[in-house]
C-alpha cells in the first residue's frame, strides 16, 4: 500500500497536554503532529467526522505564547491495546499562517524527532 501522507510527522518525546475548549477537559497528550493535522493519544473513543477546538499547551513559550488554540475534525479513532489509549487522527481547519508558523517552530524543537520512541 502506497504511503498517502504528504507530510512528514514530528513525534514528541514529551506529555504535550491538548484540552477541549468546549468545557475544558483533558483530550489527551499530542503523539505526533503536522501542519495538517495531530494524533492525540487519549482515554475515551472519539466518534469520527466531529469538530474540535483544542489549546495545545507548549511544555515552553514559542513566540512568547504557551499555548495555541485551533480547530480539527477527527478522522479517525484506534484503540491501542498496548497501552490502552485510544489514539485519535485530527485534521486540523482554517489554521491560520501565525499558527502554521508556531506548530513548524514547536515541530522543530529537541523534544520532537521522525521516529516514534
């Protein structure tokens, strides 16, 4: 089966914590993310084709900002039997440039590599 991303994703090394705005509540951590779009790993199934706002809060300040808030749509949903998360794939909406910005200088920073540890 061909490879149909077209970007290439950072994992993080680190608990990332991702919160619903909607009431606040923890989603989940970030496993790996993109301009386009994240993977969050967290406790209950989430229903595909729902849109999300979420604060991702940076573990540091990037542009003097620790948090970002955006808008996805879940695409889909696996539950890891590893481990027990259920890891969610997140296309992200109408991201603005300034936020492009700030997930390419978040990606690139040392808790980030190309492969999953």
């Amino acid at each position: 089966m061909a490879e149909r991303r077209k970007l290439k994703r950072r994992y993080t090394s680190e608990y990332v914590n991702i919160f619903d705005e909607s009431g606040g509540d923890l989603a989940g951590h970030l496993d790996n993310i993109t301009t386009e779009g994240m993977m969050i790993a967290g406790n209950k199934p989430v229903e595909p084709g729902k849109n999300y706002k979420f604060r991702v809060i940076f573990p540091f300040k990037v542009d003097d900002r620790k948090h970002i808030v955006l808008s996805a749509t879940s695409m889909w949903c696996n539950q890891d039997d590893s481990n027990g998360f259920c890891e969610t794939g997140y296309k992200f909406q109408s991201v603005s440039f300034d936020i492009i910005d700030r997930i390419q200088k978040f990606a690139r920073e040392s808790i980030f590599s190309d492969e999953r540890k």
